[in-house]
C-alpha cells in the first residue's frame, strides 16, 4: 500500500527527464523564404532565409540544374553566423543560361549532422525583358459647366434702377390660355400661315408661234403627214390598177 503513492510522482520524474534534452536542444529552423520555388528571377538575386540550430558550426547555400539536380555548385562559400528572417547570400543569375534551376540550403551542426531545405522550379529568365504591369486608364473629370453671368441693369438717367422684367408663369391665368389651346399657326413660333383672300387665278395657255403675218399657226407633225402622203399615193395606185384589171377582163369574157 505504501507503493502507490510513489507512481505518480516517478511518472512525473520520467517525462521531466525527457523532456530537458528536448529543451535543451533548442529551436531548429532552416529554411529559403526568398525566392519561392517556382518563381521567375533575373539578375543579382538576394536569398532570404532563417538558419537557426543547435549546435551549429555552418550553413552554405549550392544551385543545380533542373527541379533534381545531381551536381550542386556552392554559392559565396561557407557561412559560420547563424540568420533569422534576413539574408543569407547573393546568387548572381546573369552568368547562367536561362533554365530552370534549384537552391538547397544546408545547415551543420558541430557533430556532422546537417538539415537541408531546397527552392525548386526556379526560372532564370535574364534574356527575356521584364514585364511592367500595364498602367489602368483612370477616366477624365467631366467639366462642370459654369454659369453664366447674369448683367445687371444700367441705371437710367434719372439715376433709378430699372427693375427686372418678371418672368412669364409656368401656369397659364384665367386670361391666358394653353399652347394646347392656340391654333396651329400661333403655336409654331416663328411661322406664319396666311390664307389667300382672293380665288387663285388660272394658269393661261401656251400661246401658239405666228407666221409672217401674225397669224397663229396650228401644230402638226411633218412626219405624220409625209407618211399619210405616201399611204395615199399607194393607195391611189392600187386602186388604177384594179380598175385597170377589171376593164381587161370584161374584154376578154
């Protein structure tokens, strides 16, 4: 009976003394914040990062080709300061080809282990121009129009001001009556309509052309009566020569 009171008391004994290596090994971060993997760079790049570990003796910064690379080249050399949230190196692209490219971020602890964090799908594109956003068109201010300026009246010689003329009402009085109300002539500003007082007169004959003598010659057409001519001459003609037939054959028969 008198053991039970002790287990609780070893459990707690246990877990402390499992949880101070953990305590005392520290935070450990090591990461690429910038660039991010898959973006597109050019130019000097800075790489922006936290390098922070127990133990620590450095970290290095190596690129490679492809999203795999199997060859790694290191970048500025060996680093032995520990970085939080700033910059870790300075990777030049412009002596690269354009590609697609990897980083890989190492740290190493004192004992030899080391944790590594990599930025894949990098794309160097120094030969290609940037792209600059294309600027939004921001729509042109309407002007307000300005009132004009109304003049005042001159002062008459007697030296009195003459006051303004009183505008016409909207509303028609008792005395007035509505445009709806006016004939048509009266409505339509600037027209007049005038009805003739007198019967309009007729509209008189072409007079014919005078011959020599002053009389009025009747027209004709001198086709029409050339072709009557020769019709009747034809016909004069057939009319001899069944006369002509006739009169033989009575002498025959």
């Amino acid at each position: 009976m008198g053991r039970r009171p002790l287990l609780p008391i070893l459990a707690v004994v246990v877990c402390l003394a499992l949880a101070i290596p953990a305590v005392a090994q520290g935070e450990t971060r090591v990461e690429i914040l910038s660039p991010g993997g898959g973006s597109e760079v050019r130019g000097r790049v800075p790489i922006v990062g936290s390098v922070i570990m127990p133990d620590f003796q450095f970290y290095k910064i190596e690129w490679g080709i492809g999203p795999n690379p199997s060859q790694w080249a290191v970048i500025g050399g060996l680093y032995e300061q520990q970085v939080t949230n700033n910059q870790l190196a300075v990777w030049d692209t412009t002596v690269l080809p354009d590609d697609t490219y990897t980083l890989r971020l190492t740290g190493v602890r004192t004992d030899g282990n080391w944790v590594e964090h990599f930025a894949r799908n990098l794309q160097v594109r120094n030969s290609a121009p940037a792209e600059t956003p294309t600027p939004e068109e921001t729509p042109t201010p309407e002007e307000t129009p300005t009132p004009e300026e109304t003049e005042s009246p001159e002062p008459t010689a007697e030296g009195n001001t003459p006051e303004p003329a009183a505008e016409a009402s909207a509303t028609p009085g008792p005395d007035q009556t509505s445009p709806e109300d006016q004939p048509a002539e009266e409505a339509t500003p600037g027209v007049q309509i005038i009805a003739p007082s007198e019967p309009l007169a007729q509209p008189s004959p072409t007079p014919l052309p005078d011959d020599e003598e002053g009389n009025q010659l009747l027209p004709f057409d001198t086709k029409s009566l050339k072709e009557a001519f020769v019709f009747g001459a034809l016909a004069m003609g057939a009319v001899f020569v069944l006369v002509g037939v006739v009169f033989a054959l009575r002498r025959l028969f």
